[in-house]
C-alpha cells in the first residue's frame, strides 16, 4: 500500500444527517438554513485533519429515479420527502465543493453508492479508498484497499471499518452483506427478504452454505419453517439481493488525477465562506490550508 489515500464523500448521506444533528437554527447571512451543509463542511475539514488524504472526491444521488426502481415498484416507498430546509441547502453544499476545487461525481439512474462502488472498483489497489458515510449497506465495499469511516453517536466521533470491524459489526465478511440483505431484506429501503428470517438465521445460514446461490441449491436439506420460509420466499430472496447489490460498473469519467487538485483556501472559498457567514469555518480552512503546506513543504527536505 502506497502512502497515497482517497477520500470518497457520499455526500448526500452525510448532509442528511448533518441536517437531523445540528439545529436548524443555524442559518446564514440571508436567515436561511445552513446546518446541514455546516456539518458536511465541518466533517470534510475534520476527515482531511485525521486522515491527510492526497485525494478526494465527493458522490452525489441525482433526483432521476434509479434501475432499483424500475426493477422494483415498492423500493423505498415508504420514505417521506426530505424537508423543504434540507433540499434548499442541496445547492449550497455544492457550490461550496466546487470552490474547494473537490470533483463530484453522479450518474443519473443510479445511486452514489453505486458511484463510489465503481470509484473504487477503478482506484488501484495500492491506494486506501476510504469513503465517508452514515450508509452501513456500503460495507459490502470493504476490502484490503477500501475501508469505510462512518460516524457513530456525533458527526465528529467516527470510526473506521476494515474488514474485521465490518465481520463484528454484520456478523459476515464483507462480500456476503448482500446475500445477508437478501435473507433478513432492509426496511430502509422497503424490500422483505425472507420474512420470518432475522439476523441470526440468516448469518447462521450462510456460515454453513456459503452463498444465497448454495443455500437455494440445498433448500431441500433444510428442515422445518426455515426450510419453508425460504423455498415459499425464494423469489423475493433473489429480487432483494438484485436491490441489496452495489453496482460497480457506472459509466462515469473518473479521473484520479482531478482528486488530487482540492485546495481549502483561495478566493472563492474566501468568497463563499464570507457570503454565507462561515466565520469560524473559514478560519479553520485557513489554518488547515497552511498547516498543510508546511507539511508538504517539509517532506521535501
């Protein structure tokens, strides 16, 4: 593994809980709501103090409906439309990335997680992707060159996942989280798996089978309602896996040499900062900016 390291935001997970952390009461200079991107802002800053990447990038979901959709009618059906105070501070955050020089990256008919999958399905392996999410159903990403930082009780307290911490967390490797999901399904995102199949059944399936494929191969073996949960479900099993699997293969135009190219100060960070009343955020990317500097400037002595 080289010293290179690339931060992936998904960033509309991390404003959306941004926006439900930080009181609304926090607005800019025109009384509007700036919380949520606030905290993104706040989370980029802190992310890039803690870790030193070389390069990032931010993932964005578009308002087009996306292939889960078209596949599935009910896909998350049930969730409710974000408030008007968080989708007007969409554009915002936006903007401001784009002045930090930070490439975004989005593709209508799919999700950002399907866009980070294939950013690091296409970064080499020698460098540390580590993408920035409160979406634990990327843990199926994690590899020995893509490691999750994800934040726990505060947007400042988050922890990295790497294999062994993503096996203690789902209770499988990483590449049988889908097949988890297509067990127990995920109500999040309203797709039923197996019902009657929780956690500890599904785990304890696929400890002893392998994969959802082998388990279909001897539904016969197994006895009893889990036997006839699954052969009764088999269909929804297989659509919940389909729903459940990150896409790796998005045609985007990734450059890995535009991720290198962020900067935290210049005019229009300066300009942004100000217009917004970012007061203490500006002085921390001033700092940060020239902290930074030395240190690239000290490593060539």
């Amino acid at each position: 593994m080289s010293d290179k390291k690339l931060v992936i935001f998904d960033a509309y997970a991390i404003i959306y809980r941004a926006y439900f952390a930080l009181p609304t009461s926090l607005t800019d200079l025109q009384n509007e709501p700036i919380n949520a991107v606030y905290g993104l802002i706040s989370m980029l800053f802190k992310v890039i103090e803690d870790t030193r990447p070389t390069h990032i990038a931010f993932a964005y979901d578009t308002a087009a409906k996306t292939f889960r959709d078209d596949m599935f009618e009910e896909y998350r059906a049930q969730r409710e439309a974000p408030d008007d105070e968080l989708i007007s501070q969409f554009p915002k955050s936006i903007d401001i990335i784009q002045s930090l020089n930070i490439p975004m990256y989005s593709k209508d008919g799919y999700e950002a997680d399907d866009v980070i999958g294939t950013i690091t399905h296409h970064t080499p392996e020698n460098i540390l992707s580590l993408v920035v999410t409160g979406d634990r159903d990327m843990l199926q990403l994690v590899d020995t060159s893509t490691h999750l930082l994800m934040p726990q009780k505060s947007l400042s307290d988050a922890k990295e996942f790497d294999i062994e911490a993503t096996i203690q967390k789902m209770g499988v490797i990483p590449e049988k989280i889908v097949d988890l999901k297509a067990l127990m399904g995920d109500s999040a995102d309203n797709y039923k798996g197996v019902p009657g199949i929780g956690p500890k059944t599904a785990i304890k399936l696929l400890d002893e089978y392998g994969d959802l494929e082998n388990i279909y191969k001897n539904v016969n073996k197994i006895a009893g309602k889990t036997g006839q949960l699954l052969t009764e479900h088999k269909e929804s099993a297989l659509m919940s896996q389909k729903l459940a699997r990150i896409a790796r293969d998005v045609d985007i135009e990734f450059d890995l040499a535009e991720c290198e190219k962020w900067e935290l100060w210049n005019d229009q960070v300066d300009k942004k900062f100000t217009e917004i009343g970012f007061k203490t955020l500006k002085k921390r990317a001033e700092k940060l900016s020239k902290d930074l500097a030395a240190e690239k400037q000290g490593t060539l002595f």
